[in-house]
C-alpha cells in the first residue's frame, strides 16, 4: 500500500506559524488549520487543532474555536489532552450562553473521573465553569457548593480570600427570598454563608448596623471559613457617616407634583422600615426637611438647605437644575440627584452623585447581551416623544461604537393604534406586497401571493409601556416577523401579573427591576395598585433613594458588593450611580426570570 504524502517540514512550518506574534491569535489559528488541510491525517492533527481551538477562544471567536474542538474526535484524545478539550468547549458554551451545553462537557463520567485526581489549578478551572454552568441554570445553592468546594482546594490565603469574594459577590445578587432558605443543611458551610447573606441584606439601610448584624452570625458560626477568612466586602466598620438633616429638593407644584411626592414616598416607605427594623446603633434617623423648586433657582435653595443645617441632599431632580449643579468645581455637603446627566456630561463635582432612572444602563445592558450573541442588525421601535428619542439616539451610538451596524428605527405616537401599517415599511412587507401585485398583474393573475419580510433582521428592540406592547407585538407576528427575538426595557412590566393581557407578550426579554420579582426584596413595597407603570417605578426610585444615602460613604470603595435595590443592583462608578437590572421573559403571559 502506498503511503500518504507528507507536507515536508511540516512540523517546523507549525511551529512558525504558532511563534509569528506579529500576527493576531485569530490568525495563527487560521494559518494552522490551513497547515492542517495540507497534512489532514498527521498523528498530531488533533493535538493542533485544540491549540488552533484555543487561539481562537484567546482571540473571542468562540464559535470557531467550539467547531475546532468539534472536528477532533474526543474518544481518540489521551487523559490530559481531554481535560483540556472538555475544559476548553464548556468554557466556549458558556462564552456562548449555552449552560446547558457547557453541563454536558463538565458532566461526562471520563471528564469527572480524570478532573477528580487532577492538580488542583485543573481542578479549581473546572469548579469555576461548573460554578458559571450552575449558577445560569438558576441552581444558586449548586453554584455556591461549587465556590466552596474551590476555597477548600485553594493552598494561598490569598486565593483563599478572592474565592470568598467571589462567593460574596454572588450571595450579594441572590433574591432574598433565597437566602432565606439557610441551604439544605441547617449547619453547613453553604447555611452559614446564606444565612450572612440574609443578615447582611435585613440591615442592608443601616450600614452601622451590618457590622453588628456580622459580630453576631461570627458568634454562632466561629468555625465558618467566612468568620475566619472574611470576604473584603464584609462592612465591619461602624464608624459610619451619619447625617442629623437631610434636605429634600424637589419641584411640588404643577406637572412635577404628582413624580415629586410618589418619590417621596417611596423614600419614606424605606425610611419607615429602617426605623422598625433598627435597632439605635449609634445611627439614629435623620430629619427630613423638604423644599420646593418649583419657582426658585436651584442655587439659592440649595444654598438655603445647607445654611438651615442639612448636612445632605436629595436632588434636585429636573435635568436642568442638575447641570447647574454640576457646573461647579465642589459643593459644600454630598448631594444625591434625582436625575443623570448624560455619559458625555459627566462632571466631576466633587460632592455630587448622579442617580436617576435613566434607561441608558438598560439599553447598554441590552446591546451587550445582542452583542454577545451575535445579533448584529436591529430593529428599534421607540415612542416618539422625548425620552423615547433620547433612549434611540444613545442606543444607535453605543451600538456603533461596539461596532454594530447602524440600527433602523421607528418611532410611533401616542396616538397610534395600528402598528400593522407602522411596521411594514420597516419589515418591507410594502415592497413585498407591491411585487406581488406586478406579478398579479403583468405576468399570471392567478398566482397565490404570500408577502414576506426582510430577512437581515437579527433582533427587535421595543420601548414602551404594556398598553403599547401589546400592540406591537402582535403587529410583528402578524407580519411574519414572531420569529424575530424581541427585547425591550422594564418599562414593560409594572409588578402586576396580568396572565391573559400578557399573553401578547411571550417570549419578549425584558431588564426587570427586582421589585416587580416576587421574592427579590426583604420586604415587599406597598403600592398603590391604581399607579401608572411609570410612577410605580418612580416610587421605587425613592425607595433607592434612601437606601443609596444610607451607603454613599460604603459605595466608594471598589470592594464593595452593590446594594441590592428595587431598581436593580445598584454601584457608584465614578460619581454615577450604575443600575444593573435582573432579566425575565414572559412564557403564556407569565413572567419567568431569566438567570443567564
């Protein structure tokens, strides 16, 4: 038998190959595999690839690399070569939003049985991506032993530690409701760090107060690596800043009354419950005075604030008056605004935090996840009013400079009903419709026309509130676009299931605020069930409200985990206040969260 050529020199061509750093990883990899097309059959073609695959994963090309990993024949691979390849497409499949894939990979009974007696950096790899797998499958308690399981590995205190933060990190974004379960062992490791998690949480509104609420759960679990080891997020200190007076300025008449005192209320709802739920740890409830800017320039209220004692301010809260705050170099007392300024404006006046419901960080979390999951050209469907068009414009720029393509957008009017007419032009079923008229016409009259939509739609971005929602919707199904995922912001939902309303509504992704998530918050807020979506949210605000002026001086600090508020997890980036909010979907008009 006549053997096969070989590529002369080929492993010396590989090895160039691998070494040309002035070329990117991508292009090794594909440089590699074009060596390999040449020497298919070379006893090192599957060692290879998995290092083609691996420059791939190093270069971002996930689903490059998970097709290398694929054309290698897995069962042919010797033990450590197949630690790598498993290692490698779980982490691929998790890159890829595929925790169900990425299970599969950790889970096969060769991988367990190798990784089991493996060194312990191969070991602490594989319970990361296990933890990750666990963890956006929603099985939190799962994820946590898998965290648990790596601090014991860990030899570093060191180490040690970062696994601690990493496990703080994750109980900090757990629901309450969870940590409230203690585990499935009342004196296990993982029960002892829920039930930290829960105290923590409960004195969430009292900084001063988690230090005791810590000196107390140390007391009943001395043994607790976490009461030996804590993470650095722990607060620990009780010297806390507390302010005697806070001021509150706010527009209360006309237009603005009615957003003014729902933010009130929700700040004092919060404030309530601080009281009932404190005891005095030297950090007694301050006094809320309350100023109307209605009329007056925000300068001499404020002004008027501090000389009368405040020592703290809320606001103000119209854009306007934000940015005549801003324009100074410092202010006198820290002060918390009640709305943002836009990214580009971001001052660095010192005393001023920015935070607001703005639903930029919304709409950046919304591109992120379309940018990782590959969905390149967008549909935006906006309300054609102020807010709407600002959230579009920053939408198409953020999307740009990912290096998106340019979004198409439609705008509609309050007023607007019939978005079957709205949305053909965007999904060019017009243009669909009118050749199958010329057809009709000019070439068979007898000819059954069925119109289609474009195809170079990825992915629809809706805004607007439920009413609208359900309008759209079923205009994109109806216009042969269901097929099409849609995501959208939370003003989509108000907390308030609606099962058969909803229905319109499945499969929509949304950023939901965790108050509208049933056992998200420690305590559930008391809200007026007549309330429009937005003032719903805005209650919520000033709930956040207080939490967040309980912590500024904690926030400031990087190792911080982020305040789990009604509006999102919220964090101090800078001086703005950062709002990350949770993901659900409605599946048959019920909303489901969504834990990757």
């Amino acid at each position: 038998m006549q053997s096969l050529p070989t590529y002369p020199n080929f492993s010396e061509h590989v090895e160039t190959e691998l070494s040309a750093t002035e070329l990117s990883a991508r292009d090794r990899a594909v440089k590699l595999l074009a060596a390999l097309d040449l020497e298919p059959m070379h006893p090192a073609a599957d060692s290879l690839r998995l290092k083609a695959a691996q420059l791939f994963s190093d270069h971002g090309d996930f689903q490059d690399s998970l097709a290398c990993l694929q054309a290698i024949n897995y069962q042919n691979l010797n033990n450590p070569q197949f630690i790598d390849w498993s290692l490698l497409a779980a982490a691929n499949a998790m890159a890829l939003f595929d925790p169900n894939a990425g299970a599969v990979y950790l889970n096969r009974p060769r991988f367990k049985s190798l990784i089991a007696s493996a060194n312990s950096a191969l070991r602490l790899r594989a319970l990361d991506l296990q933890a990750q797998v666990y963890f956006a499958q929603g099985n939190y308690n799962l994820g946590l032993e898998a965290l648990i399981d790596s601090a014991k590995i860990a030899r570093r205190r060191v180490d040690t530690r970062i696994i601690h933060d990493q496990i703080w990190d994750r109980i900090s974004r757990l629901p309450y409701q969870h940590l409230a379960t203690d585990g499935d062992q009342q004196h296990s490791i993982l029960a002892g760090w829920l039930q930290l998690g829960a105290a923590m949480r409960n004195s969430q509104a009292d900084p001063a107060g988690q230090a005791y609420a810590y000196a107390e759960w140390r007391q009943d679990w001395r043994s607790h690596p976490a009461a030996k080891l804590p993470p650095t997020g722990i607060n620990r200190s009780r010297r806390i800043f507390s302010p005697q007076q806070v001021a509150f300025l706010l527009p209360l008449q006309e237009a603005y009354k009615t957003p003014s005192y729902t933010l009130i209320d929700g700040f004092m709802e919060a404030y309530y419950q601080a009281l009932a739920n404190t005891a005095d740890h030297n950090n007694s409830a301050a006094k809320i005075r309350i100023y109307d800017t209605s009329n007056q320039a925000i300068q001499n209220v404020y002004n008027r604030a501090v000389g009368e004692g405040a020592d703290l301010i809320i606001g103000p809260m119209r854009q306007s008056e934000v940015e005549a705050l801003a324009s100074v170099p410092a202010l006198p007392v820290p002060t918390l605004s009640l709305n943002r300024l836009d990214r580009e404006q971001v001052s660095a006046t010192e005393n001023l935090y920015q935070f607001g419901l703005s639903p930029l960080d919304e709409l950046v979390q919304i591109a992120d996840r379309a940018w990782n999951r590959d969905l390149q050209s967008i549909l935006l469907i906006a309300p054609d009013n102020a807010w709407g068009l600002h959230a579009a414009d920053f939408f198409g720029d953020y999307w740009q400079k990912k290096g998106g393509n340019p979004i198409e957008a439609v705008k509609y009017l309050p007023s607007d009903n019939d978005f079957t007419q709205l949305l053909k032009p965007a999904l060019h079923i017009d243009q669909s419709e009118q050749r199958g008229l010329y057809i009709k016409r000019f070439i068979n009259s007898g000819i059954t026309f069925t119109a289609r939509r474009r195809q170079d739609i990825d992915l629809v971005v809706m805004l607007g509130y439920p009413l609208k929602a359900r309008q759209i919707k079923p205009a994109l199904d109806f216009l042969y676009a269901g097929d099409v995922p849609v995501m959208a912001t939370s003003h989509l939902y108000n907390g308030d299931p609606q099962v058969e309303l909803d229905r319109d509504l499945s499969e929509i992704e949304f950023t939901s605020m965790p108050w509208t998530l049933s056992g998200h918050l420690s305590s559930e807020l008391n809200l007026d069930s007549q309330l429009h979506t937005a003032y719903r949210h805005l209650f919520a605000t000033g709930y956040d409200t207080f939490q967040l002026y309980r912590n500024l001086q904690r926030l400031q600090s990087d190792q911080t985990p982020p305040i789990y508020g009604a509006t999102g997890l919220l964090s101090l980036r800078g001086n703005i206040v950062v709002r990350e909010a949770k993901w659900a979907k409605f599946e048959r008009g019920t909303v489901m969260e969504i834990y990757h």
